[in-house]
C-alpha cells in the first residue's frame, strides 16, 4: 500500500470517527483492515441555491450556506445544498459502508440543528426555481456536544441499491425541514474546503488465479496430460487484486484429487502472504500423491474478506520412477572399442532396451552427460525446459522407440560416446558408455601476420589430406556464436574479423564435407599487446600454426605495423643479430626484406620507436620456420 493511500485511509476512518461520536447513531467506517478499502466517491457536481436568486445555481466558495441565514444587508436566504456523485469506480465491488459527511465552520445556534439528507434526482446544476426532485429521506442530523462539528449520514443502503439497480451516480439534497426551513437559528455554514463528501468502505474480490502451473509445466485441461517427475510438485498461480490494501495480504489455497476420484479432495494452504500480480507457489504436501496416477488441481486466492472463485482445472500424471535399463547403443560403421580412419560420420542407433516410455536419448562426447531437466525464471514463473529440444538430445521415433542419426567424434585420438535415454517425466536412466578411436582430420591454420586492434584480420583455413569434400567450415571467433563460412573449390577457406580490444583473440575452425563430416577444430591463439604486428608474405607465424614456408634463399618481406601513436621507425633484429633501424612510412609501417640462409625456425624481434629514436612499444616477436629441403 503506497504513503499516499495509507495517509489517505486513515484520514478518512478518523474522520469519520469523529462524525460517528458527534452524531448519535451515525455508523463510522470500520478501522483499516485486510479485505477493507476506503476511498472518497469523486463529485459530478456541488451546488448550493438560494431563496433570493431563485435562478442561480452557485459553487461553494468560501463557505456553504445550509438553510436561513441573513447578508451583510439584513436581508432573510435560505440555502440547500446538493452534491451528485460517481459510483463508477464501486461498480462491481462490495460496499461494506458508505458515509456522508460534511464539516460545519459555523453554527447560529449550536444548541439546536436539524437537518434532513435526502436523495434526488439528477441534480447537476439545481437553483431554488427548480429543484431536483426529493425521493427519499435517508434521515435526520440533530444535535452534537460539537459545535460547530460534523454533519454525517450513513449512506450504506442507498449507495449499495444504486450499485444494484446499475446506476453510477447518486444526488443528495442537505436541508433544514421544511416546517422550520425559515428559523435563522438552524441556519449554519458548512466548509467548502470539505465539501461534502461521500466515503465509501468497499472490496474489490480478487481475481480467479491464472497462469497455472504445475512442476514447471503449463496448466493442461485435456488429454495428454503432463508428466511430473516428483510426487511433491511445486503448483504455481498468478494471484491478483485489484485493491492496493490487499497487494501484500493474499492468501492462496489449492485442491488436488485424484482424476478417477474427485471425491477425494485434499486442500491446502500456502502458508506464506502472497502479493497481487505475482506469481506464487507451493508444494504439494508430501504423502498426498501417488505414483502413476492422474490428479487434477485447483486454485483460489483470498484477501481475508472475500474468496475468488476456483481456477480452471489442470491435470497432470505422476512418474517419479527412472528407466530401468540404460539404453543400447550400436553402429553400423563405428565398431564398439574400434579404429576409424574418420572423415565419415559415424552411423548410430539408440534403443530403449525394453523400456516403453522413452521419449528421446541425451549423448555427449568424451564428457558425462549434463542435466538437461532444468527450470527457468521466465515472466514471473519457474519453467521447466523442453528436454526434447535440448542440444545433445534427439527425439525417439515413437514411445518407447529408437533413435538414429550420424555423428563425427570431435578429436582425433580416443573418443567416448555417453548416452542415456529420457522418460516422459524427464527421469533419465544409467549412462552407457561407448568407444572409438578415431583418427586425425584437423584442418590447417594458416596466418601470415599478426592481429591489432581494429585492423582487419585473416585466417586461411585447409584442409586435412585424410577429408575429402570439404563445401564449407564452422567457425568460433573468442568463443562466440558459431558461424559457417564457404569453402573454395579446391576445399580452402578464410575467416577475416577486426580485433576490437588489446586482449586474447581466439580461432576455433573445424571443416564440413559434403557427406556430413564434422572435423576437430583447429585453433588460433594470440594475445594482442602494446607491441608491433608483423605479417609475410611467404612464411607463416610458426608459433601460431607450426606450418613452414618459403626455403633457403627464398627472399619474404616483412611488415611491421605499431599500435601506439608517434611511430615513426622501428628496431629490429633477426636472430638476434645486430639492431637495426628503419624508418616508417606515411602510413605508419615499414618493411624490410629478408633471404634465410639456413633452414629450421628465425625470430624478428621488433618494437617501436619516435622521433629521438626512443622505443615507445613493447617488443613484439615474430618466429618463422624455413622449410629443411633436405627430403
């Protein structure tokens, strides 16, 4: 309940208790309780009248005249006031009470009043020349030990019957009796800062709960049910209320039976407060359900005062039992504890072994299979996750059915197949291990430079000799999303990003041949420092991909590119020989020409310098392999 509602809640029930001491038999509104909101019905209209402006239908301002009353110049008025107000807002509500009241800012006589509240008909703009007409006295408001004081009415029946009769708005007349409408005593004035409203005490009847749930699983209400793997499932419900005194204060209750025995009703309480528009739940208390049995189940949601109707019924199938045998698994082409060249999708069957609710087989590779039965936090409500559309499993062909598709080992080496089969509950049987050995398919990474922040890089990717067909190749860039790139004719291909940090860039790229084969990844690694970036155009980065190049007396030239602002040469040395300088280009690099001698790896070593010659880089390494001609 929001500052500005409790303020306003207990100013209208002192208020009101006031009224209620200082008029004998007038009904004050009850104290603030759960189930109970108060709130002030909005004027259409506020107008008073008057004897010698017969034609005038005046706005309180600053006070209201109520019966006879003389002006500055002695000359004799009598005033009635009326007030029409909007009971649209109680319009499907239950009103407990309703009360009038007005405040008084002076009195003639205090010892004597008598004023009769009435209903009316529309009265939005009356004058003393016409009248709404009078319907109903509700009563009379006589004396008080206040004076002035307070002018109430209980008003509970008349609002309560226009809500019944589907009226929104309600007119009342304040007026002194007609056989004594002329004494001046009677007169009084009432507050106009007040005016004169009308309070009502009413409760909205919370909502029938929705967005059911039951062990995470979407309320069903035909056949086929959900299965639940606990026999203590958590039910959930959306609970709402549209009065904000009860937003902290609801109470949910649940019944459960079993389908074939509605008569057998078990109710429950959640024993927790629940707030309005959230989702809440509890579980089932524990042995109130059965294995292998079909419940129903409902809902409804208190506010201390009133009940809800009851939910929609969901049902839902209890199976808290795991498949009693691990599922088999064979192939066609991958013997069991066998030796696979590879470049050939494995071809696998998974079985139920006699197990007649299996929906689908989880499989991993060279990694115990992980838990695939989770929850979500989604809009408000923990979901259980379609297990059947997880990655790694794949759907039986039929309950308790087998399942059959291809797969590629991902390294080369030893691999060990792990496969467990899934019920409808999501209990999952024992694992079954099976291995192969499988050999080496790898593609080969090929870099002819070095990565720098935001310049744009490339990998070139071939082949392994032992795969054939290659159309495209999957691709990680630092662990990212997996994306595919189109292989070249001849089975080749090339990834280019922009590095956009001085932080580790890694490369994962594993070849897809046209036959479904999936290879090992082969990886890039680099770690981008405040250094030089070097390329060539005829030898590879050994320390990054092991591959050679060129041979002895094949002339490279190599690039060097800085990524520090005020590069205008680099030192270098070879092997560590002698430092040399060069200087940059207009565009920030310089390159040298090289001819090895000698086969087998060389290292440029390599860092940045300004104008003084000073280096303003760290030093960047570049290691290179020339190919032995020896065969």
């Amino acid at each position: 309940m929001s500052n500005k509602s409790a303020a306003k809640t207990r100013a209208l029930t002192a208020l009101a208790a006031l009224v209620g001491a200082a008029v004998g038999g007038f009904a004050a509104v009850q104290p603030a309780a759960a189930g109970h909101t108060y709130d002030y019905a909005p004027w259409v209209s506020e107008r008073y009248t008057d004897s010698l402006d017969v034609q005038a239908s005046l706005t309180p301002n600053p006070q209201i005249p109520l019966g006879a009353w003389r002006d500055a110049d002695g000359k004799h008025h009598m005033s009635r006031v009326y007030a029409t107000y909007d009971l649209s807002a109680f319009v499907g509500k239950k009103v407990f009470t309703a009360n009038l009241y007005a405040d008084e800012y002076e009195a003639t006589d205090c010892v004597d009043r008598d004023v009769e509240v009435w209903t009316t008909s529309p009265a939005t703009n009356p004058t003393w020349a016409d009248p709404p007409a009078e319907q109903t006295l509700v009563g009379t408001v006589g004396g008080s030990k206040l004076c002035p004081g307070y002018i109430g009415m209980n008003m509970t029946s008349v609002v309560q019957q226009a809500l019944a009769a589907g009226r929104t708005t309600v007119s009342v007349e304040l007026r002194v009796p007609e056989d004594r409408e002329g004494e001046i005593k009677l007169g009084r004035w009432l507050s106009a800062q007040y005016g004169v409203k009308l309070t009502v005490d009413y409760n909205t009847l919370p909502e029938v709960p929705t967005r059911l749930y039951n062990g995470g699983l979407p309320c069903a209400t035909q056949a086929p049910y959900p299965y639940v793997a606990s026999l203590r499932p958590t039910l959930a419900a959306l609970f709402k209320d549209a009065d904000p005194n009860d937003a902290n204060d609801l109470t949910g209750t649940f019944a459960i039976w079993p389908a074939d025995s509605p008569d057998h009703r078990t109710t429950f309480d959640d024993t927790n407060t629940l707030s309005s528009g959230w989702v809440s739940s509890v579980q089932v208390p524990a042995g109130v359900l059965a294995g292998d049995t079909t419940y129903g189940w409902q809902t409804r949601v208190s506010d201390g005062t009133d009940t809800s109707d009851w939910s929609q019924t969901c049902y839902f199938t209890t199976d808290a039992t795991a498949p009693a045998q691990p599922p088999t698994v064979t192939s066609s082409n991958y013997p069991r504890d066998g030796y696979v060249s590879g470049g050939t999708p494995g071809h696998f069957t998974f079985a139920s072994n006699g197990v007649d609710d299996v929906v689908g087989y989880q499989y991993s590779w060279n990694n115990y299979p992980g838990v695939i039965c989770t929850m979500s936090y989604i809009d408000g409500v923990w979901q259980a996750s379609d297990p059947l559309k997880t990655p790694g499993v794949v759907p039986a062909d039929g309950l308790g059915g087998s399942a059959t598709l291809d797969l590629s080992p991902p390294r080369p080496g030893p691999n060990r197949l792990y496969v467990l089969s899934i019920d409808r509950a999501c209990n999952t049987s024992s694992v079954v291990e099976y291995d192969v050995t499988v050999g080496d398919t790898t593609p080969t990474i090929l870099v002819y430079s070095q990565p720098m922040v935001g310049k744009p890089f490339t990998v070139s990717v071939r082949p392994n000799p032992a795969v054939t067909s290659v159309v495209s190749y999957r691709y990680q860039i630092n662990w990212g999303d997996t994306r595919t790139v189109a292989a070249s004719a001849d089975g080749s291909g090339s990834v280019t990003f922009t590095p956009q940090c001085a932080c580790s860039v890694s490369v994962e790229i594993s070849s897809v041949s046209a036959n479904g084969w999936v290879s090992p990844p082969a990886q890039y690694y680099y770690s981008i420092i405040n250094a030089p970036a070097v390329s060539s155009d005829v030898y590879p980065d050994y320390a990054a991909t092991w591959q050679s190049g060129g041979g002895i007396g094949v002339t490279s030239h190599f690039t060097f590119a800085s990524p520090v602002a005020g590069t205008v040469g680099y030192q270098y040395s070879i092997d560590w020989g002698d430092t040399i300088t060069v200087p940059a280009g207009v565009d920030g690099t310089a390159t040298i020409e090289w001819t090895p001698d000698t086969s087998g790896v060389h290292e440029i070593e390599v860092c940045a310098v300004d104008a003084d010659g000073d280096p303003i880089s760290d030093e960047g390494y570049y290691d290179f392999y020339v190919t032995d001609p020896t065969p």
